[in-house]
C-alpha cells in the first residue's frame, strides 16, 4: 500500500513538472509562430541549393 502512495506522488510531481514546463514554454514564447512551420517544407529546397552552391564556388 505505501508504495501506492509513493508512485502517486511521483507521478503528481512528473505532471506538474511537465505543466510547468508547458506554462513557461507559452509565457516565453515558442508557441508564438503558428505559420513558419506549415510553409517551411515548401522552402527547405531553396535553403539546400543555396548552401551547395556556395559551396562549389568556394572550392
């Protein structure tokens, strides 16, 4: 039975750790940019050729 407790603690500190993390994760921020994600694929091509071309003009 005291184990039972024990495992009930822990996962009541595990869930509130986590729902710290989250509350300072929005407060600070990183939820903020909710359309770079969505469209980021559709220039990762872009970002590719560039760094290869540089490269080959620098070699």
């Amino acid at each position: 039975m005291s184990v039972l407790v024990i495992l009930i603690i822990v996962s009541v500190l595990v869930a509130g750790g986590f729902l710290i993390a989250f509350l300072w994760s929005v407060n600070s921020g990183q939820m903020e940019d909710d359309y770079t994600p969505s469209v980021r694929m559709l220039f990762d091509d872009e970002l590719t050729n560039t760094k290869k071309s540089k490269s080959k003009i620098q070699s």
